[in-house]
C-alpha cells in the first residue's frame, strides 16, 4: 500500500515539494468506474483497473492544492496507478504495476 512516508518521498523528489505529514488529509473509498472522474483517470487507464477499485486520497495545501490518487486493487491493497493533481490540473500519473509514466 502506498503511505504517508512514500508520499512525502514521492513529493519531494518529484516536485520538490517538502509535505509534512501532519498537515495532510487522507480518504481512502470503493468506487465503481462509473463514479471516477475520467480527467483524472483516463478511459486508457480505466480499461486496465478492476471494477470497482479502491482509491486512496491525499490532500495537501501549501502554495497550491495537491491531490494525490492512488487506485489500488481492493482484494489485496496492491498499488496499481498513481496520479497527482495541482491546483485541479493532472501534472502527473504512472502505472504502478508497469512502472510506465507520463508527465504533463
């Protein structure tokens, strides 16, 4: 499963961005494809999760918003795509099981 330290890694050594783990809100919820927002999964990505994923949030505030989504396999907890919002805008996303990633 993917957890507060590996965010505070990830955000750092990706954006630079020091996370301190007090000031981050964290939601994690079973939802159906039909309920994923498809800007920020796309339908490429949907295709290749299972119905219905889990989907682990992080929130932190600083200069800017950062939305953190997990999708994880809900049987096992395993990490499946990762994608990262600032400010509402997707700036980053990876298939966790392939290691593929794709900025911008």
């Amino acid at each position: 499963m993917f957890g507060i330290e590996q965010l505070i890694d990830f955000m750092k050594e990706e954006f630079g961005v020091a996370v301190e783990s007090n000031e981050v809100g964290e939601e994690t919820i079973l939802l159906n494809h039909e309920e994923l927002d498809e800007q920020i999964i796309s339908e490429d990505v949907l295709q290749i999760l299972p119905n219905p994923v889990l989907f682990q949030t992080y929130i932190y505030i600083e200069k800017s918003e950062w939305i953190i989504g997990i999708a994880l396999e809900a049987e096992t907890n395993n990490p499946l795509f990762l994608v990262c919002l600032k400010d509402e805008v997707r700036v980053f996303e990876k298939l966790l099981n392939e290691g593929e990633s794709k900025n911008g």
